[in-house]
C-alpha cells in the first residue's frame, strides 16, 4: 500500500505542475494578433482538370434487351430466361 500511496503522490504532483504552467502561462502571455494574408484560388476560373482514367470497364446501363455501354454498344445481351 505504500508504493500505491507514493505513485499517487506523484501523479498528483505532476498534474498539479502542468495545471500551474497553464495558469502561469494564461496569466502572463498576452498574444499579439498579427494580419494573415493568403490566396484562394476561384475554382470557376481555373482550367478543367482532365477525366481521370482508372482503366475499369465501363459503366452500362441494365434494360430488358440487354446492358449497354454510354455509346449504345451491346456490353451484355437480355438474362437467359428472358430471351424472346
């Protein structure tokens, strides 16, 4: 119980001086604002950034005759059991 008595002791000390270094430090630092200047940049302004190629398949678009790519090129044909 003593060695629990004294590692106490001493958190609480070491707490107790790093509450009085904060206090010490509000009570006796003032800041000084100073001006802050720096450029944001008008994304409407700047130049497009090109599409970013991932090299996945393209996306298609799912209808009753089958998945189509954006150009309108056949990526899969109806469902087995649907085929006319």
């Amino acid at each position: 119980m003593p060695t629990l008595t004294r590692l106490l002791t001493f958190v609480a000390l070491c707490a107790g001086a790093i509450l009085a270094a904060m206090a010490a430090l509000v009570a006796f630092v003032e800041p000084t604002p100073a001006p802050v200047s720096f450029e944001v940049p008008i994304p409407a302004l700047a130049e497009p950034a090109p599409p970013a190629r991932t090299g996945a398949a393209p996306v298609g678009v799912a209808s009753p005759d089958g998945v189509f790519d954006q150009a309108g090129s056949v990526i899969a044909g109806p469902p087995e059991g649907e085929r006319p």
